[in-house]
C-alpha cells in the first residue's frame, strides 16, 4: 500500500491560507508549490500530492477515493451531501453565508424568488424561518438577480461586503458562519491511519496555538 497521501485543495484564497498552515506544521512545501497554475502537485519528499480543483470539486474528488483528503469550505459540505468524513476545522478563509437584497425592497404577497448557488441551504433556511420562497439556482454573479429583476432576495457567501456594497446590495440576516474543513475518504482513513492522524495532530497543533 502507498504511503503518498493525495489531497484536493481548491484553487485561490483557500489554497494560500491552507498552505501557509502546513508549512506553520512543519510540511516541506516547495516554493514552486505556491504556483498553482499546475494541476497536480508531487511532493515527493513528504510523500504527499496535490490536486487543484474547483471547491465544489473538492468533495467529489474525496468520496470517490482519488484524493485520499480534501479541504473543502463548510458551505459546500452542507450544500453537498456526501460520504466523507470532516475530521477538522481549519479555521481558514472565515465568511458567512448570508442573505441579501435591494434596500427598501417590498416583499409581494406571492412567494418572492431567491437565487443561489446553494439551493439546499436555502430552501432549509427559509423553511426553519416559515417563509415560502421560490429557489433559483445560479452558477455565478448571483448579485446580479436582484439588479436584473430575477429574484428579490440571494444568498450567497459574504466575506468582506465589499462586493454587496459595490453594487447597491446589503445584508438582511446572516444565515450561517463558515470556515474550511479537512474532509476524509473514509476507505483511505482506515487504510492510512497512522499519516491522516500524523497530519490531524500536527494541524491541531498549530490551529489551537492561534496558527
């Protein structure tokens, strides 16, 4: 049986606060890891290799065992359910998931639409609140709905506001707060143990000393 350990990390912010946290855990990144244009990375000298992908990827790439551990936000892992264990909070790229709309917008009788990336976050948000809405799912831009007339209100992931604010949105509740999770095939983690475990402690480890 291999050693290597196989990992799936999203492409951008998650990708650079995820390596800085292995290198703070003593993992021998080199730097030519940082130029994540490749899309696989070996990194033979800690037995480890790399598969850049899209965040919704991440997740699917796990549970089908051709990554052996994924980080993955906690947004998708509740808008995607899949067999894989979530074994810690990394406590990176911190954001919210929250709703938004228009100022002053006056909700109609009929129920008003709301677009999203997580239709499955959405519906069960609203449902708990009692209120019946009309999901539309959008890949991308979602702040464009409301400025379109497509939906009165999104939800989407809101990090700094800045983008909301750009363009003439605000935040009306906040749903849900979100961090990135290491997530686990469960087959690699009864195959692999003894390095999943190695590497949950030594992250642990710089994640409860304040990174």
């Amino acid at each position: 049986m291999s050693s290597t350990l196989t990992i799936a990390m999203p492409k951008g912010r998650i990708f650079e606060e995820a390596a800085e946290l292995l290198r703070k855990a003593n993992y021998n990144l080199p730097p030519e890891f940082d130029d994540n244009r490749k899309l696989i990375i070996d990194v033979p000298e800690e037995n480890m290799r790399f598969i850049l992908a899209k965040p919704m990827d991440v997740v699917t790439y796990v549970e089908h065992g051709v990554a052996d551990l994924g980080i993955a936000g906690k947004d998708t892992m509740l808008e995607e359910d899949r067999d894989v264990y979530e074994v810690l909070d990394l406590k990176i790229s911190a954001c919210h998931l929250a709703v938004a709309g228009l100022p002053n917008t006056k909700l109609g009788s009929v129920a008003p639409k709301v677009a999203t990336k997580y239709p499955k976050v959405a519906s069960s948000y609203f449902r708990e609140q009692g209120e019946q809405v009309e999901i539309i799912k959008l890949n991308g831009s979602i702040e464009l709905a409301p400025l379109i007339g497509l939906a009165e209100r999104i939800v989407d992931i809101v990090s700094t506001g800045q983008t909301l604010k750009e363009n003439g949105l605000v935040e009306l509740e906040r749903i849900v707060d979100i961090t990135s999770r290491l997530i686990v095939n469960p087959v690699s983690y009864r195959m692999k143990d003894q390095y999943i475990d190695d590497m949950v402690e030594r992250l642990s480890t710089v994640i409860e000393g304040g990174n």
